[in-house]
C-alpha cells in the first residue's frame, strides 16, 4: 500500500492511516503488509508543518497494490498536475483506491469520482456534488474506490481496509491496541 503524500497534505489524513495499518504490521510481523510514503520529492511539508521524508519518489504507479490519497490545502497543485492525474485515473480503473477527507476532490480530478457515491471533509461536500452522489458517512465504498469524510475518519479507513483486505478480527485487535472507538456514521 501507498500513501500519497504533497506539500500542504493534511497531516492527520496520512499519519492516522499509516498509523493503523503500522500497527497491524506491528502486531503482526509476518502479514504481508507494507505501507509507504510515496510522493513526487524526498521531503515533504504538511499543512501544520510537520516534515515528511517519503520512502519513495517516484511519479508511476508501479508496484502499488492500494493507493491512499490524503486531503490537504496543498492539492490544489497537485490537481494541476495532468500527466500524474492521468496515471492516478488509470490506477483506480484496474486497482483499489482510497481517499481521506479533502483527497476526493483529487480523486474527482482524475475522474474517478464521476456518478459513484462518495464522502469527504464537510466543507468540500458541496464541491464534490455534481460529480459524485455524497454521501454523509465517515467511510464510504463504491466498486475500486473507497472515500473517507473528515480528517479523523482516516484512522477509520485504516481499520475498513484492515477489514475488508485482511480480516474483522485484525481490525478489531489494532483499534483496541490504540485505544480507538470507532465513530458511526452520523
């Protein structure tokens, strides 16, 4: 798995999912989990501040199972970025995709999004609309593509994805590890 990281990412979309799926990593060492920071340059800033080092730059998609995309102030550059788009569109057509709270508006960029059910960060929820049916749930499923509501729910889509690709038991052992209840849907 990969986490899609750019200057300006809201922190907690990346972190809370890579936290979850560490965990289970964690708690497990010999499941088959890798998850990693990829991004288009080696250092990364974060809405906040926080400094990310990715593990991997590289522009392909290659070599990703599942792709997570993370909101942020910052995608607005990245939706200018048509040729990574293109590749992005092509990715979520034949593989799982993901988003986080404001990550969906990149995932409607590269038309991913067009006539599916989808969620994202209240404040985006109108933006969204016209493309994709919203959805006012934390996490919500549609064929390839998963979307999660605000910054938070990304500890959620951790433990959706734990469920649905690993099993409801690991998703259960990794939020009682962090001490995490999840948040119904509203």
């Amino acid at each position: 798995m990969a986490i899609f990281v750019f200057d300006g990412v809201e922190e907690l979309d990346a972190v809370g999912v890579y936290e979850v799926l560490g965990a289970a990593k964690h708690l497990h060492p010999p499941l088959d989990l890798t998850v990693r920071f990829r991004a288009l340059k080696e250092q990364i800033t974060g809405a906040l501040g926080m400094k990310f080092l990715a593990h991997e730059v590289r522009r392909d998609l290659e070599a990703v199972d599942l792709l997570i995309i993370p909101g942020g102030s910052g995608r607005t550059e990245v939706v200018q970025d048509s040729e990574w788009l293109k590749s992005l569109l092509d990715f979520g057509t034949e593989k799982p995709v993901a988003s986080v709270c404001t990550g969906a508006l990149i995932l409607m960029a590269a038309g991913l999004l067009a006539g599916r059910k989808a969620t994202t960060h209240r404040s985006a929820m109108d933006e969204l609309r016209g493309t994709a049916q919203v959805v006012d749930q934390r996490i919500v499923e549609d064929g390839l593509v998963t979307t999660a509501g605000g910054i938070t729910a990304s500890i959620d889509l951790g433990l959706h994805l734990l469920r649905k690709h690993f099993a409801p038991e690991l998703a259960a052992e990794v939020a009682e590890y962090l001490e995490y209840r999840e948040n119904p849907n509203p």
